[in-house]
C-alpha cells in the first residue's frame, strides 16, 4: 500500500488508466486464452487436430493398404467385412483412402495460402508502404486478376500449364496473392499514418528498418486472421482441381479425386460416394470456425 | 452522366489488362503451339515460312495487338478439337450457363433477403442463430459436393429428377417454363444457388442491423411510424448493399459454375472450359476464359452503375 501512495504521482503523470495487475503473459498468450473460451474455435481446432495427426500417422492409423484392393470387395457398402466405410470401385478400403488422401488434400490446402501469404504480403507492405507510385503500379495490376472469378483464374492456369499437383499449388498461390496483397495493403496504409511511424522516422530510422521493426509486428495480426480463413477456401478450391482431374493423379489417394471416379458409382453405393466431399466439407469448415475465433480472439475486425 | 463515364473509363484498363493476362495463357502452356500444324519432317524454312504465317515470328506485343483486334471483331480463332469457331462454341454454351444462373441468382436473392431480414428484425431468436451460424457453413460448402449429395437423394434414392444432362430441349432457348427442359435444371441450380443464398442472407442482416440503428429510424419511430413502415425504410436503404452482393454473384456464378457444371455433366462454359483443356485446346481455352472474365468486369461495372443510381452518397465515391 505503502509503495502504491508513492507511485501514485508518476501514475498520474504518465495517465495510465489501466491497472498493472491485469498484464499478465503475452500479446498470444492472451489471444490463446481468449481462444480457449470459444466453443466454436475448440471444436474446429479438435477436429482439425484429429484429421492433421491421422493424416501424419497415416501408416499406423489406417486399417488397411490404401492402394491395394480386392475385386471381391469393390463397391461395397459400410460395414462389409471390416471395411468400417465401405470400399471402393477397386476394392480399396474407403477408411484408409480417406486417411491417406488427408495428406495431399490439407498440403494443397495450406501451402498456397503460405505462399501467397509470404508473396502478397510482401507486395501488400511494398504498396502501403513504398510511396505513391508503388501503391499505383502494384494495386492495379492485382485489380487486374480480381476481374477474374478465383474458380476460373485457378482451372485457366492449372489448365494452361498442363496440371499436377505442383501446377495447382503455383496456380492457388496466384489466385490468393491479390486478396492478401489487398488486406495487407489496407493495414499497413493505417499502421503508416500513425505517430509512432513518424517518431521513428523523424529519429532517422531507415524505411526498411521502420518496415522491419515497426510495420510487420502490427500487420501481422489482420493478415494472420486472414490467411486463416482462405486456408478454408483454399481447400475447397484444391479439391475442386483434383475433382476436374487437373492437380492429383490416380492412383493417388485425394479427396476430390476419390469424389470425381465415385460419382461414376453413385448408383451403385451412394452413401460411400458422398464421403470424400465430407472430409473435404468438414476440413474446411473446421478451419473457417478456427479462424472466426481466431478474429474474435485477436480483436481484428472486417 | 459524367459519373457514368469516370467508371467506364476506370473499368477498361482493367479490362485491357484481363485480355493480356488471356493472351499471356498461350505463352505459360507447355509446348510449341505449333506442334500440331507442322509436319515432323519439316525444314527450317518450312517452319520459318508456316511461323510467319501464323504471325509467331512477329514481337510479342505486335502479336498481343493483332490478336486483340481479331477480339474486338469478334474473332476467336478457331478450336482445335471441334474446328469450329471459338466464338460460336463459348456463344452456346454460355447461353446454357446463364440458364441456370437466371434460375439460381432469383432463388438466391429472394431466400437469402428474406431470411436476413427476418434475422435481423428478430435478433438472437432461432432464426437468427441459423442464418449466423448458416453462414459459417455454408461457406465451407464445396457446392460441387452438394450437387453430389442432391444426386444421390433426388436422382438415387427417390427417383424424382434426372442427374445429369439437359434434356432435348424442347421449348427453345429459356425453356424455363416447360418442366421437361425444368427438371434438368432444378438441382444444378441448387448446388449453384446454395452459396448465394447464405452470402445475401448475411449481408442483408449485417445492413438491416447497420441501418437500424441509425438516428432516422430513431426519428421515423418517434414520428410515431409502425415498424411495417420503418422496415420499409431500412429496406430499400440495405437494397443497394444486396444488390452489390448480387451483382458479384452473379458474376461469380457464370465464372465459376465449372465443378458443378462437371458433376451434372450441364453443357455451359465451365463444362467447356473443361473440355479445353482436356483437349488441350488454348484457342478454346483462351476464348473462353476471355469472353467469361469480360462478363465478371462488365457485371462489376454494372453493379457500381446500379448502386450509384439507388445510393446518391456512392456517386461521388
């Protein structure tokens, strides 16, 4: 109490409202408890880990070889014969293709968000924070591919470059560099204009060293959030190349490729057609709902 | 009027930028796109002579301003799967993709605005929770899998409408009104609807919430006004934010109606496209793609025009 009375002068002098005590541990340790508290987050972030861990200990996971079939069990329904999730047209344990193709799934889902998150964000800070000329040049070029549907500008360069899955992953990471270049932009731009950019400025720090020690820390948060939820449509977007059959090729286990050569047997065993776009639906949706929390958690609006 | 022009003369440079992004498709596919035309036994001065012919020998840029004047007359080029001309093929089947874009946009605003208003009119009730918690989902729906899962239970499992396909059609060109050419188009409509719906269901309830609480509801309501007509107000306010919404829709519809049109084997511009590049077709391919992203700019260009007309404030903008 003693202590208190003495700081209380300073405290007035520096006008800080807020009470010491409450700071406890850091910027993401008060993002993780406030995502902690978000059923939505939790559950997203439990399914996600069962998928992403089954994915990773595929080989010990999986009740059977997912490229080796039998002709006396093709396209049987759940249930047959220890095949928890039916088979398929080739006798293949549908459980263990569905583990197994988590793995090129969830890579092409995250890989190109990471990349175009590296690239366009990059251009973003380049354009908020590079002067007028460079905001002109870069942000019309990326109007330039926003005229272009993300469906369509993602199958037009899969398509024109022949296809696989390397192709896809160039192709997704074009189609995201424009948005994260749009949002990293738009922070940065506000992050510029405040005091503290001036004040270092005007103590002679460098643009690069303003960019690398006072820009990044305060974009990153938006741009974290952001690349959260196009990891969702990213996945989606992926499985629908390998559901035209331009990203993976058989016999490669991928959930839109196991939906495209299903669909052939829709009415032979229909319930078994429909789960590759499950594990496809339930992916993306589980990483939407960790990115809502993770907005919400870390107070980033838009 | 002035208005008008500034956005039209801001909406071409893009559009100019769209045809060399098409044009540049040509240069990243693998392969000489002579391949197919010159013989294997040629001479060089063959190749020389059949190279200047089709104008490879000329500069990049000279090519690029050749081909776009062939564009601006309507000139495609000629598919190499079909011989036939690009611009007829990418006519087609664009006429069957807007057919079910026309059924599926209408459905999708008129489901979707309802169900914002009403979430918004009754805040934290069932309905409410559904539309917020829909829009999570729904965005997460791959709506080719939903066009699977409509097959297996109204193809599959009740036998109700066919799968795939379009039918003879019998009633011309919209054969909307005619239920044999209909039931060919009720569940790709769906499937394409389905994604629309739940984005204008949340932007109508983000604008209704927005609107309500602004000052002139809290003046229409002292004026005593009954919350019919204080709707009517908010509405016709949140109606230029839902038709941009719309608008891109609808954009994002003709584009990128590619994996549904696969599953129902529907013969429109994704299936086309499709088909380019199976065949390894770029005229096709470029034709096609050109034709579709013209259609998103000229959409987005309308919808600014539209929203301007309804929302004086957007004018200056």
């Amino acid at each position: 109490m003693a202590d208190r009375e003495e700081t209380a002068s300073v405290a007035i002098a520096f006008a800080t409202p807020r009470p010491i005590a409450r700071r406890r541990g850091s910027y993401w340790g008060e993002v993780w408890r406030k995502l902690r508290r978000r059923p939505g987050a939790l559950v997203g972030a439990t399914i996600l880990g069962i998928i992403v861990l089954a994915a990773i200990f595929a080989p010990w996971v999986a009740p059977y070889n997912p490229d080796t079939g039998s002709i006396l069990s093709r396209l049987k329904p759940f249930g047959y014969r220890g095949h928890l999730l039916g088979a398929d047209e080739l006798g293949r344990d549908m459980l263990s293709r569905l583990i197994y193709g988590g793995r090129v799934s969830l890579l092409m889902g995250v890989v190109p968000v990471i990349c175009a998150t590296i690239i366009g964000g990059g251009f973003g800070i380049a354009a908020g924070f590079g002067g007028r000329l460079a905001n002109t040049i870069i942000m019309r070029v990326m109007d330039v591919f926003y005229a272009f549907p993300s469906v369509l500008l993602a199958v037009a360069i899969t398509g024109a470059m022949g296809g696989g899955v390397l192709d896809g992953m160039i192709a997704l990471t074009l189609v995201f560099i424009p948005p994260m270049c749009r949002v990293t932009e738009t922070a940065t731009a506000q992050v510029s204009g405040l005091d503290f950019i001036e004040a270092a400025r005007s103590s002679g720090a460098g643009g690069l060293a303003i960019v690398r020690y006072h820009v990044i820390g305060n974009v990153l948060g938006p741009v974290l959030v952001y690349a959260s939820s196009l990891v969702s449509v990213s996945i989606l977007l992926s499985a629908g190349l390998s559901f035209l059959g331009l990203s993976v090729h058989p016999p490669t286990a991928d959930w839109g490729l196991m939906l495209s050569t299903l669909m052939q047997s829709v009415y032979v065993v229909p319930w078994v057609c429909a789960l590759p776009g499950a594990a496809i639906f339930i992916t993306s949706v589980s990483f939407s709902l960790l990115s809502d929390g993770l907005r919400a958690a870390m107070n980033v609006r838009g | 009027m002035s208005n008008v022009l500034r956005r039209v003369l801001l909406a071409l440079p893009i559009a100019l930028g769209v045809s060399v992004v098409c044009f540049a498709v040509v240069d990243i596919a693998p392969g000489d796109p002579l391949e197919t035309v010159v013989p294997p036994d040629a001479t060089a001065a063959t190749i020389a002579a059949i190279k200047h012919a089709y104008g490879f020998d000329r500069p990049i840029i000279v090519q690029y301003f050749i081909w776009l004047g062939h564009v601006f007359e309507g000139q495609l080029g000629t598919s190499i799967s079909t011989g036939r001309p690009v611009a007829l093929e990418v006519g087609e089947a664009i006429a069957n993709t807007f057919r079910l874009v026309v059924l599926a946009v209408p459905a999708a605003l008129l489901v979707g605005y309802a169900m914002g208003v009403a979430a918004a009119r009754f805040p934290g009730r069932l309905l409410d929770q559904i539309v917020s918690g829909g829009a999570v989902v729904g965005i997460s729906l791959p709506n080719y899998w939903v066009g699977v899962m409509l097959v297996i239970l109204f193809a599959v499992q009740w036998s109700l409408l066919p799968a795939t396909g379009m039918g003879q059609l019998s009633a011309g060109a919209f054969g909307i009104f005619a239920w044999a050419d209909l039931r060919f188009m009720i569940l790709p409509a769906i499937s394409l609807a389905l994604i629309p719906t739940g984005i204008i269901a949340r932007s109508t309830r983000a604008a209704v919430l927005d609107l309500l609480s602004h000052d002139f509801v809290l003046t229409l309501r002292a004026n005593g006004l009954s919350e019919g007509a204080i709707t009517r107000h908010v509405l016709r306010n949140a109606l230029a934010q839902v038709i941009a919404v719309i608008g891109l829709q609808f954009g994002y519809l003709m584009g990128g109606s590619i994996l549904v049109e696969t599953v129902f084997s529907w013969p429109g511009s994704g299936f086309l496209l499709g088909r380019a590049i199976q065949n390894r077709d770029v005229p096709l391919l470029q034709g096609t793609v050109l034709v579709l992203a013209m259609i998103f700019v000229a959409t987005n260009l309308a919808v600014d025009l539209v929203q301007a007309t309804i929302d004086p404030r957007l004018r200056r903008g």
